[in-house]
C-alpha cells in the first residue's frame, strides 16, 4: 500500500451550487495528488495538499520540450449515493505505454489507483448527485528540470487533480458536426499519435480552429501520409455503420487506444454486431453516404462517451448522417454505457471499480 501524506485544507471551497450548470474542466476540488521522481530514488513522496499553485523553473523541461503526458477518466455517483470507476486500471496501462514513448519513468499502476483512490475518499462530495454530471479525473506528468537542453529529465511531477463537471458537449447527445481536415495533419506512425500527450493536441488546434470559423464542433484527421484514411477526430475516436457493419480505422500506431473505444467494441460484439478494425479511406466512407449505406457515424471518448455525428464536411461535400439523429447502435452504447457506468444496468464485463 502506498504510503501517503496528507494535508487538508484550511479554506475548503464553497461546491457549485447548481450542478447543471457544471460546465467542464474549469472548476477543481479542494485537493491534489502529487508524487515526484528523482534519478536514483524512483518515484517517491507521495501525498495529497490543498489544490493550488505549484512553483516551476522558468527553464523546466515541460515548458520547452514539451516531455508531458496525461490521462482522463471520471468517478460517478450512482442512485444509491456510492461511488464507483469505470476501468481505471485501463487508464494507469495506457499512462505507461505513453510514458514510454516519452521516456519518462513509468509509474507503478497499483500506486497510481491507491492514489487516486486515497484523494477521491478526501473529495467524495464533490462526485456531483445531479445525473449526467461527474467527477473528471485528471492525472499527468511533466518534465521538471531547470534546464535549456534536449534529452529525458532527471525529475517528473505526477499529479491528479478533480473537476466536477457536466456534459462535454452543451448540446448534450445531439449529433454533431465534423470537418474533415486534409491540409493539416495529426500524427504519423512511428510518431506519438497512440501516446497522450500535449504535443498531439497542440499539433491540433489550427484544424480545430478552421472547423470553427466553419461553424463545425471537432475536426476529423486524415493520415499523415496518404491523406485519405481516417484516423480519429481531435477528442474521440471515430465509428461509421455502414450497411449494418460498425467500422473503425485500426490501431496502427497514429490513433489513440481509447478506453471507450475498446469498450464500446466489446460491447457491439457482444450484443451480435459485426465489428471490424481495419483501414477505411474517408473516400470510402463518401461512396458509402451517396449508395445510402452510411448508417451511422459516432465518436467514443471519456469525456462525452457515444457523440453521435449528424454532418461530416469533406471539401466541399457535406454529408447529413441518418438525418441529423442519434442512430440505434450509437444509442445502445451511450444506453449501455452510462447505465454501467451509473449504477443503473448491471456490470457484466467487470469493467466498475468501487470506492470505498
């Protein structure tokens, strides 16, 4: 068991009051987890402080070369009032996968949950009771070191830090619209696309912002190569039906494995779907919308778990999906997925973490 500090708070925060109006990632708890390594000790001084400020060297490594990952995932309060997670253990595997390719130390995942779960006993009442909200978990790492250089730190920070939060999108489970980005692209193989970390999302702000100014919610990537397969969309993985087969493009090292991604093809195979992993060009996906074959198209993520896409923008081609409205399969995963994850369905797969 991992030995921890703690330090509670003198000035706890006043919680928010109305919890529909949450918004997301930009209230936080009272508390923070925090563990740094040092070369020749390891990871070490666990403890949880009062949330807050922390002090950095103008010169430290994460703010020059971008050495950083990180992790998101939520806590929900169920009808009975306990608190559970939903796969976490999948979280703390995936934060070491990235921290390897960023040659940053790796974590033991057992200390990492034994962490968590030691700050969300301390922030229990602020697992919001309103349905749809939740707890937004936040772990990263970043590079320390007070020095102007490129090479792998000497010193880290693992924190994690809480924000009760709404739902991700203000439209709710209303489908969305994507452009399709084909100037810019994302990552490449052999790069750091299946990694979380900062630099993927800074790479992808000018796509965000082109589909903006077009009035579109989240951009879909293209390969880095080629520039005709679809890889996924900036804050999801991505999905089409397509004459009753669910597709989605293969992990081949520029796509992030998503925890909702596996977790939703689980649960299509389960309930009889024909799922397949494979390549899909987004010329494909084009042919299947105009010989009325496009059934669906859905992005899976933490953050809004099923986003069905009502209008998918490529060049000038504008394809409305299933007439702007949530599809069957996109509405049997959120169904089936937030029930598990709320306590309201039962969890057959052993995917729900208690805290106790």
């Amino acid at each position: 068991m991992l030995d921890i500090k703690i330090e509670r708070t003198a000035a706890p925060k006043e919680k928010p009051a109305d919890e529909t109006k949450l918004g997301f990632g930009h209230i936080f708890t009272d508390h923070m987890f925090i563990m740094n390594y040092d070369t020749g000790m390891g990871w070490h001084d666990a403890r949880i402080v009062p949330y807050g400020e922390i002090s950095l060297s103008p010169a430290a490594m994460c703010l020059h070369y971008g050495q950083e990952i990180f992790e998101g995932l939520k806590a929900y309060r169920t009808a009975d009032g306990s608190i559970q997670l939903f796969r976490p253990d999948e979280n703390f595997k995936r934060m070491n996968v990235s921290a390897e390719r960023m040659v940053i130390p790796k974590l033991n995942e057992q200390d990492c949950l034994d962490g968590l779960l030691a700050l969300l006993n301390i922030e229990k009442d602020w697992v919001p009771h309103t349905e749809g909200a939740s707890l937004y978990i936040r772990p990263f790492i970043i590079s320390t070191d007070p020095y102007v250089g490129v090479r792998p730190a000497d010193h880290y920070m693992f924190m994690i830090i809480l924000s009760p939060s709404g739902a991700y999108y203000s439209t709710g489970l209303n489908p969305v619209k994507i452009y399709v980005e084909d100037k810019y692209v994302r990552a490449v193989r052999g790069g750091t696309g299946f990694a979380k970390t900062a630099a993927n999302y800074a790479i992808s702000l000018a796509g965000q912002d082109e589909a903006h100014k077009q009035d579109y919610e989240q951009v879909l990537w293209l390969d880095g190569v080629e520039r005709k397969y679809v890889e996924e969309v900036g804050s999801m993985n991505i999905f089409f039906v397509i004459d009753g087969e669910v597709i989605t493009p293969a992990l081949t090292g520029s796509v992030l494995s998503g925890i909702t991604r596996k977790s939703a093809i689980e649960v299509c195979r389960d309930k009889g779907y024909k799922v397949t992993e494979r390549r899909i060009s987004i010329e494909e996906v084009a042919q299947a919308y105009d010989s009325g074959k496009l059934d669906e198209v859905f992005g899976t993520g933490t953050a809004a778990v099923i986003s069905p896409v009502g209008h998918l923008k490529w060049g000038d081609k504008i394809m409305e999906i299933n007439d702007n409205k949530i599809g069957p399969v996109s509405q049997m995963l959120y169904d089936t997925m937030t029930g598990i994850q709320w306590g309201k369905i039962e969890d057959k797969y052993g995917w729900i973490f208690p805290v106790k």
